[in-house]
C-alpha cells in the first residue's frame, strides 16, 4: 500500500481545483451498463437528483427513473452525464466522494484531490478499478 502511495499519491494529496478522472474505456455497451450498475450498487448519490437529457423524449430525465440510464446513453438514445457517488467501500475503506461520467463506451470517474485521501484511500481507489 505504501508503495502504491509512493507512485500515486502526488496525484492526491493536494487539492490543487482540478478534478482528475480515470477513464474505463473501449467498454461494449454492456459494459457501460455493467460498469455504471457495480458502481450504483455500491453507492449512495451525493448532490441533487441527476439528470440527463433523452433523445428519445427530447427533455430532460431524472437518472433513476429509467432501468438502465448507462445503457441508453451507450445505444445513443440519451446523452452523456455526470453524477456523484458517495459511501463507495473498496479495499475495506470508504473512498471520498467520485464523481461518474458515462459515454458511450466509455465510464470515467473523477474526484477532488486533497486531504480525505491517503494511502489506504488510494489502494481501495485502485481496488475499485480492478473490480
């Protein structure tokens, strides 16, 4: 663990205002749905309610009214969104809040550097990512 915070952890230690993100990609569209499915599972959403924009009903929708909302953005039915995760447990640690985007094809998932983060915070972040 300590090693992986000696490679990693300049890049979260300080909050310098950027949000870095880690890209889960060249995902089928069944991945997308499996990736964003593991992660709400595992999670409480943080902020307001989250939205994203129907193609097909040409308004905006809240993210939990539909089954699969990943799935629709990956077939081109809705557009990309970003939400925030909170209470994620990976590596037996609860990780800071992560925000979540969803491409088609693509998840990528964001956080603010700074002082919630250390090196078993950073192991479970990479936990995480192997699941």
């Amino acid at each position: 663990m300590d090693s992986l915070w000696d490679e990693a952890g300049v890049c979260f230690d300080t909050d310098d205002g950027s949000l870095p993100g880690i890209e889960v990609d060249k995902l089928s569209p069944a991945g997308v749905s499996a990736v964003y499915a593991m992660l709400r599972r595992r999670s409480r959403l943080v902020g307001d309610p989250p939205e994203f924009w129907s193609r097909t009903h040409e308004g905006s929708v809240p993210v939990d009214s539909v089954p699969d909302a990943a799935g629709l953005v990956a077939a081109g039915e809705a557009e990309a969104f970003h939400l925030c995760i909170g209470g994620v447990v990976a590596g037996g640690v609860e990780l800071p809040v992560l925000g979540v985007f969803v491409w088609p094809g693509c998840v990528e998932l964001d956080y603010r550097m700074g002082r919630e983060w250390g090196p078993a915070q950073v192991a479970g972040f990479f936990a995480l990512l192997r699941d």
